[in-house]
C-alpha cells in the first residue's frame, strides 16, 4: 500500500466533502423554494460527515494533526455565486451553480474509486460515491426541471 497515496487521496476528498459543504449552505441560503433549502441542508450535513469520516481514516494513517478546509477553487466558485445572484439568478441559477460543482465531486470520487486504496478505505468512498452520484443526479434533474419550467 502507498501510504502517501492513500493521505493525497483522502485529502483532496476533504476538500472536495468541505467544498461540497459549504456550497450546499451556500446555495440553501440563496434559493426561495423550501424543498430546495431542505435537499441543500441535508446535503451540507451529509458532506459534513463524509469529510468527518475521512478525517478519520486519515488520521489512521497518522496526519491526523493536519486540518483541511475547502479549496481555493470552491471559495472562488461560492462567489461567483453570490455575484450572479445578486445581478438578479433565481433558483434556476443556483441550480446550474450547484450541478458544476456537483460534476468535480463526481469526479473526485470517481477518479478515488479508480486508484489503487487499501480495501478497508476503498469501501468508504465507494459508500460515499455512490450517494454523491446520487446527490449530483438529483441537481442535474431539479436543474432541467427548472429549465423546462422557465422554457414554458
């Protein structure tokens, strides 16, 4: 097992969990309709935990002492945001937001569950991949429901 692998890994999904995080918060705060604030918070709480879960497996590995937070990239994605809602994006906006940062968790994940992790590991993101798949059709799907409904 490459060790330094398995910590790189773990640490770009941390940030990718955080980022995911505070995107949701971010996007709960900004939508009017109350279901979207509901999915958007569970959402935040979900990431909230799969970061806290792989904090622990990176502490197994003994950098537990390191604190990650979000990236650079999604701090600057979060104000793109807040620049496009307040020029006058409507939940439709916050929705074509949300689903690109929805495509690069895919993508994270999808890119950890293809490398080379011990078993034990590999099992957690695989859990967590499947529901941040879940989470990024769900956004894509809401997403074209508001495209069709703003096209009517």
């Amino acid at each position: 097992m490459d060790v330094n692998n398995a910590i790189s890994v773990l640490e770009e999904l941390i940030q990718t969990c955080k980022d995911g995080q505070k995107g949701y918060l971010e996007a709960s705060s900004k939508v009017k309709r109350t279901d979207l604030k509901t999915f958007f918070n569970q959402q935040a709480e979900e990431r909230g935990r799969f970061a806290s879960e792989l904090e622990a497996e990176l502490s197994r590995l003994g950098k537990g002492d390191k604190k990650l937070s979000g990236s650079v990239l999604g701090t600057l994605h979060r104000a793109w945001i807040d620049t496009k809602v307040s020029l006058g994006g409507d939940d439709k906006t916050v929705l074509d937001w949300l689903e690109h940062g929805e495509d690069r968790a895919k993508d994270a994940y999808q890119k950890a569950v293809g490398g080379s992790l011990p078993a034990s590991l590999m099992e957690i993101i695989r859990r967590q991949a499947a529901s941040v798949l879940a989470a990024h059709d769900k956004v894509k799907q809401l997403r074209d429901t508001a495209d069709a409904a703003a096209a009517a």
